[in-house]
C-alpha cells in the first residue's frame, strides 16, 4: 500500500485523530501494527471504547485523546511475544461477543461507569470457568497494562500531572516531609 | 615499486599505536599524545564523536516509541545483548548486536561489547573504587594464579593522576582496603543509607557502608572546563552519553584532550587482524589493518604498540598473530596466552523494605550507589571460600499509586501518589578464582566475515562461587534483619558469566615469563614493545570495577614506554 493513502485510510479509520504530517512515527507505527495484526474498522473502534473505559477522562484527560489505542496496538504489534500477540487479537476480535453473551451488551453501547462496571466483573471472574474468560482477562488485562504504561509516560502526564525533570542538577539524600506538598516522584 | 613501498610505509608509519579507543586505550592515546608521540589510535567500530553522535541524549520519555522496551524481534535475534540491563531503547545503538559479531560458547557466556569510539566507556556503571595490597596480595597470600609484579605503591601515584583528570566524587573514607584519591565532593546518601552505615559501624566490626567513589564531575570546576566539561546535572541519562560531560568517558575526555595536541590520528572501521612480528629484529613492527567495510587489508608501523582492544578481543588479537617464531600466538611462549580468564560474579541479590525515617525523602536523582567494602577474608582467611565480595547498597522512598481498579477510581489513584516505605536493594560483586580451564581460544574452522578466527569462550562458575553467592546472601540478609528492615527477599539469577561486564585475564601479569604473559610494566615478556593495558593484563580480579585500575595502568605504562624509548 502507498504510505500516502494508507495514512489517510488510517486516518479516516481514527475519525480523523490522525493528521498526515510528512513524517509523523506514531501514525505510521500504529499503521504498522493495524496492519500486521489485521485491525479492522470495527475492532479499532472497539479498542477505543476500552481504553477510554480504562481511563475515561473524569480527573485527567481521556485515554482515547492521548491516542492510547494507537499505543496499545504498536506495542502489542512490536514488543509481545508471538504467542501472547496471538492472543491479543484474538482477544480484542472476541470481547465484543464475549460480553454481549454475558452481559447482554457490547462495550461499545455500554457508558463508561457502567463499562467500568463490566471490566471489573470480567476480570474478577474465576480463570477455570472457560477458555473465552480466560482470553477476554488476558486482552484486557494487556490492554490496561499498555494504556496505564503509555499514559503515564505520555507528555500529558510527565509535564502537567507529574512532571519529569530531564535535568535535576541534584540530590538530596535526606528531605524531610512537609504535609502540604505535593509527593516527589524524583521522575 | 620500491619508491612507492617506501612511501606507503612512511605513510603509515607512526611512533606508536593503540588499537581501541575504550577506556584503557582513550588513556594510552591521551598519555602517547601529550608525551609527543605520533599515535595512531585504531577502532574498529563507527565513529561516535562527543555531543554530535548522542542521538538519543535529550529525549524526554514519551519520544521513545516504545517508552524504553527493546522489541520482541529485537530481543529474539539478540537473546545476549537483551540481557544487559542498559540495552534499551535509549541506548541500543551503542551496544555490539548478537548477529553482527558471532562468538563460540564452550559455556554460556554472554559477552556483551560496545565497537565505536569510546568502545563501552560511554556505557559504563562509572564506580571507580581504588585497589589496596589485600587486593594485588591475594593471589600469593592464598595461592591461586600467579603473584602480581606490582603491589599499591606502584600504581598509587597513577591512581592520583588519572583521577584528577577522570573527575571522581567520592568521600574520604580512611579505609586501608580502599584506599583514598583525588576526590571531589561525595554525592550524598539517602537518609536509609544513612541510618544502615551508622547500623553497620556500630554493631559489624569491619564492615562499612560508604558513598560509592564514582567518575563524576562534582567540583572544580574550572579544571574541567578546561576539557569541555562541566558538573554532573543527575540526569542519570548516561547511557545515552552526556552532553556535560559530567560522567567521564573516552569520547568527552580522553580523545579530544590527544586530539588537542595535533599528535592523534583516530581511525575508525579498522579492524586488526594481528600485530605483524620481525623476527630479525625480535620486535613487533606493526600492525595488519582490515577495513570493516571494503575489507581491505592495510599494515600501519611503529615502534610501540598498545592493545587495549577490551580483554577478550585482546587475547583474541595476541592468539591470532602467529609467525614462526610464535606459531601460538604472540608471546605466547608458555602456552598460557588465553587461559586463566576470571569474571566478577554478580548473580546475587538481597532486596528489603524499611519502615522507619517516614518523614523523610529524597529529591533530585544519583547517579551512584552506596557500597559495601569486601569485608570476607580481608586481613585473614575466615570462611571456606576464598577471597570475597563488595556488595552495591542503596535505598530510596517508595511511591505507591493505586492502580488496581480502572475507570474513575483508576485515574484518582493515578493522581495521588503517596510515600510508600523505604525500598532498600543490594547487588553482589564476587571475586572469582582465575583457572587453567577457564580459557579462550580460536575456533579452528569459524571465521568472522573479516577472515578472523571466531572466539571460543570456555568460562564458567565454580564450587567457590557458589559458596560465595550463599555467604554472600546469609550475610547481607542478616545484616538486612538485624538493621529492622523487612519483607527480605533475596535472589541468585544464575546469570552466565560476562554480563557482569567485567571479564578479565588470558594475558596475565607476572614475575616469571614461565607463567605469565606480560611484565611488571604490561609488556609482553617476550616482546618488549608490546604493552597490553586492558582488562586481558588482570592477574586477579579482586572486587572492585576495574577501569579505573586499568586506566593508571595505561598511563604507567605508557610513561614507561617512553622512558624506554629515551634511553
């Protein structure tokens, strides 16, 4: 495929998240996995809806805005094993049955409490109970690893919520504590 | 013909040559340069100049497309260089891949290398701890190898020297088994490390807990402007090399320093197929050169010749330069050249909590460690193991999040770190006992794609290895225990050896040209003009990071060599 065209089909598939900017990595990695792991439209959507379930947006800005989908799809694509990779997507491209079948509705209708709702009872159920509980736990308990992982390294994060300093200039050994300030990460 | 012969020699005809450009042979160039030799200094790897090849140096952590993780296709074509705790993301392109340069395991040994300029100076871990004569007396003391040719007091006035310019924060200690240097001001010990060294001086006779001497810049500023550096900013980034220069390597120091003297000529992608030896003459007379790329063979000259290719590639080199008169290889005269290789075991771990000092944290990063002096076997023999180890220590505030649930709650955790306990760790660093068996040599049929033999590595641990690993966790667990720390978990990964990145010997240093390779000046015994001051030269391995020791060794050598050459 021309990259050209493959970046627009990619953006139209993000509803058009994704500019075209002549060398953007992200937006070609992210083509990459979606088109090594054989995301479709739908199963794109679907990953959207999750992630923003994971993080919805109430106290920090939401998943689907820092393009978390986008991040757990490349590292699912470049830094899983073979076999976990597998079934990830297996995973993704069976959730949306899997929890109409149990919960009588998709992650794509349910609203983020209640989806929120529905990840915690599908990753409390018992592993013995079946094989497809066991897939859906593996994807999503992938997924919010990947989203929790990008999120928190992202530049959102790292500059507003808990700033990383590139260039301490120093070390103390021994502050002591003051109630009121905020909790030193040292990132 | 003749005429052109003449000229190419004159051409390629310097007073010496270094092949490296790492830590050992930054040191013999800057030493070579200053004294006014012409020296040609040969790398194998590409070149990685100071500041301009650092392409990773100022990337934040959301610019790496993987936030730091090696790929899955990365890791499975290079399962060796995917266990070094620095090849990551970051630092990738810094580090020798599995598939570019082959090696032979006799036993599995992970040899991890660096071929650019500054070889893996740019990588190193930067603790510089001094050797003491319970360390060069260990050998004769409890007959193992050979006994070194050299004791403290020799290499004392080069410690100072390659201190000062190197750029060492450490703190005076006063210890007579780690002697102190030229320190700059120490970094300091988190409030945990504070309270464990107090523990330990009071209630372990013998035993300390020190601020680990590290090759940082701390102080003195104007000294080392004078080379284009500046103090530590605690980025603790240095992998990546340091646009400061705060942490010392070849490339920041040592090379532009023998550039400034217009006496350096660095040449990169030459990879040295051997030392060329004159028989009639009973010295070596150059060097054979492949270009790494077009494969072309050059010889360069000299009166003096430095190998410091990092240990293993030196004996590699040495073994592979056969003539007549040394069809073993060069020196090689007792057979030993290759054997007697040791390690530094770091297998073991013991990792705690600590629940006191709750209204302190700290602030800021280090890039350093504190560090536990070998306290086993020291003055005397003690245990049933010989010799003994230095143990890492650090300790630094936890941060909790709660990160269990997901949705609102996940993002509440997300946004409310709180103090955890104290997180404390340390890591062991052994001696091991260097043995006949424990050897390298040439595979007889592998070569590499320059023609060169492929490397056998037949190395591995030993009964006294094992009883030091379990020493080594009973006591720091003990001492973890009695010091109130908790939740005590302790590990022994069973690594290979070499991913300590501390292999040493093969041509080892001695009195006796009977059984050993190289003199009390690094020369090879049976050619005078060759000095070997890499790790290859290490008789022992004792406990502490070597480069620094090898890094006076250069420098000694190389005054030595040019005393030699007035004469």
């Amino acid at each position: 495929m021309d990259r050209r065209n493959a970046l627009k089909q990619l953006a139209t598939i993000t509803g058009g998240l994704v500019l075209i900017p002549s060398c953007d990595f992200s937006a070609e990695e992210a083509l990459k996995a979606y088109e090594n792991l054989g995301i479709t439209e739908r199963d794109q959507q679907t990953l959207t809806k999750i992630v923003q379930v994971i993080i919805p947006g109430k106290h920090l800005k939401g998943a689907e805005e820092l393009s978390m989908q986008d991040f757990v799809l490349v590292m699912a694509n470049d830094c899983l094993p073979e076999k976990e990779r597998k079934t990830f997507v297996k995973g993704l491209k069976g959730i949306e049955t899997y929890t109409k079948d149990q919960f009588g509705k998709t992650f794509g209708e349910l609203n983020p409490t209640d989806g929120a709702e529905v990840f915690r009872s599908i990753m409390a159920k018992s592993t013995s109970t079946d094989k497809s509980t066991e897939v859906a736990q593996n994807f999503l308990g992938t997924t919010k690893r990947f989203a929790l992982q990008g999120y928190m390294t992202s530049e959102y994060f790292l500059t507003e919520i808990s700033p990383y300093q590139l260039v301490p200039g120093g070390f103390k050994g021994s502050v002591p504590l003051k109630e009121t300030e905020i909790v030193k990460t040292n990132g | 013909m003749a005429n052109l012969n003449t000229q190419h020699k004159q051409n390629n005809t310097y007073d010496a040559i270094v092949i490296g450009s790492g830590m050992s042979g930054g040191w013999a160039a800057k030493e070579l340069t200053e004294k006014g030799l012409k020296t040609l200094v040969l790398e194998r790897g590409r070149e990685v100049q100071h500041m301009k090849d650092y392409p990773t140096t100022n990337k934040y952590p959301w610019e790496f497309e993987h936030r730091g993780q090696i790929p899955e296709d990365v890791q499975k074509e290079n399962p060796i260089v995917s266990r070094c705790y620095a090849f990551r993301e970051d630092a990738q392109h810094f580090f020798v891949k599995d598939t570019e340069h082959p090696y032979v395991q006799e036993k599995p040994f992970d040899w991890i290398r660096g071929y650019q300029t500054g070889g893996k100076s740019l990588l190193w871990a930067r603790h510089v701890q001094r050797w003491s004569d319970y360390d060069f007396e260990g050998p004769a003391r409890d007959g193992f190898a050979v006994d070194w040719p050299i004791r403290y007091k020799d290499l004392e006035p080069w410690y100072a020297h390659v201190e000062k310019f190197v750029g060492v924060s450490g703190n005076r200690d006063g210890l007579p088994h780690l002697p102190d240097g030229e320190f700059l001001p120490p970094m300091e010990l988190s409030a945990v490390e504070e309270y464990f060294k107090s523990f330990v001086s009071k209630n372990y006779q013998g035993r300390d807990v020190i601020i680990a001497r590290c090759a940082h810049i701390t102080g003195n500023e104007e000294y080392y402007a004078k080379q284009g550096r500046t103090l530590c900013q605690h980025r603790v980034l240095c992998q990546r090399g340091c646009p400061f220069g705060g942490y010392f390597s070849s490339n920041s120091a040592t090379l532009p320093w023998a550039m400034k003297t217009g006496n350096l000529t660095l040449q990169h992608h030459a990879v040295v197929h051997s030392i060329i030896y004159d028989e009639a003459k009973g010295k070596a007379t150059g060097v054979k050169v492949i270009d790494a790329n077009t494969k072309e063979e050059t010889e360069y000259y000299a009166e003096v010749i430095f190998l410091n290719a990092s240990a293993l590639n030196t004996n590699l080199v040495l073994l592979n330069s056969t003539s007549n008169r040394f069809p073993e290889g060069l020196g090689n005269d007792n057979g030993l050249l290759g054997k007697y290789i040791a390690f530094h075991n770091y297998r073991a771990g013991v990792s705690g909590e600590y629940e006191g000092l709750m209204e302190y944290t700290t602030e800021g990063r280090r890039p350093t460690s504190a560090y536990i002096p070998r306290f086993r076997n020291l003055f005397k023999q003690e245990t049933d193991f010989l010799r003994g180890y230095a143990a890492g220590f650090s300790g630094s505030r936890g941060i909790e999040r709660d990160l269990s649930d997901v949705g609102e709650r996940l993002e509440k955790g997300m946004i409310s770190p709180k103090y955890g306990t104290w997180r404390v760790g340390s890591h062991m660093m052994g001696e091991t006992i260097p043995k006949e068996e424990s050897r390298v040599s040439l595979d007889p049929k592998k070569t590499d794609e320059w023609g060169i033999p492929l490397l056998k590595v037949d190395v591995g641990y030993d009964d006294n290895d094992e009883k030091m690993v379990k020493d080594y966790l009973e006591q720091v667990t003990e001492m973890f225990e009695a010091a109130g720390f908790t939740n005590i978990r302790t590990r022994d990964d069973h690594r290979a050896p070499g991913l300590d990145i501390h292999e040493m010997g093969g041509v080892r240093m001695g009195k006796d040209p009977k059984t050993s390779l190289l003199n009390k000046w690094n020369q090879l015994h049976a050619v005078s003009n060759v000095y070997v001051t890499d790790g290859a030269c290490m008789t022992s391995t004792s406990t502490q990071n070597p480069s620094i020791t090898y890094m006076a060794m250069a420098a000694r050598a190389v005054d030595h060599a040019v005393k030699e050459k007035g004469k």
